[in-house]
C-alpha cells in the first residue's frame, strides 16, 4: 500500500533487480484508475505482448505506467494532481499479478 494526498505529486520507481531476460521475467508497474478490476486488467494484458502486457483495449483504465523492464533497469513513473480514491497498481507481465506482485495506492 502506498499512502498519498490529493492534489500532490507523487514519485513511484520500480526497480528490476533480476537477472532474467525480460521475454522471461519482465517487470513493469501500471497504475489503474479507481474501481479498475486488477485481475481483469491482467488477464487482457496476458494476450498483449506486443505492446509489453499494456492491452491498447484497456488503456482508458490506466493512470500511468513503465515499459516492460529487463534486468537491471529502473523507471519512474510522476503522478500529479489525483483525486481521492483508491488506485489500484499491478504487475501486467503474465502470472506476476497472480503471485501478489499488485497493490493499491490511497489518495486522501
């Protein structure tokens, strides 16, 4: 969980500290928008692999996110100016949202 105020900015970096090829285990961190269904959301990206497990048909459910991150690569993601609510956050690559790599942001 990760705890905001409205109207801030907020500053998420996702690290890959792997040592796998990113075709076997990638990384990337999307933002959702509030009431978006995490486990829906990464069963579309499952068949996404062209655009790295970003489903073009579900883009109007994302806040913001990274590139599909190989080994030992880091990108930051900058949020400004959200509403109060509940984001929830997920790991797309496929399985990683089913073994709990997912989480929400609180904006108060």
């Amino acid at each position: 969980t990760i705890e905001a105020k409205a109207g801030e900015t907020i500053k998420i970096v996702l690290n890959n500290t792997g040592t796998l090829p990113k075709e076997a285990m990638g990384h990337n961190l999307v933002v959702l928008k509030p009431g978006t269904d995490g486990a829906a959301y990464c069963a579309a990206a499952m068949t996404a692999k062209a655009t790295d497990y970003v489903p073009e048909s579900l883009k109007d459910q994302d806040v913001a996110h990274t590139a599909l991150l190989g080994p030992r690569k880091s990108e930051e993601i900058i949020l400004k100016d959200l509403k109060a609510g509940e984001y929830p956050y997920v790991c797309s690559f496929p399985a990683h949202f089913a073994v709990g790599m997912k989480g929400v942001l609180i904006v108060k």
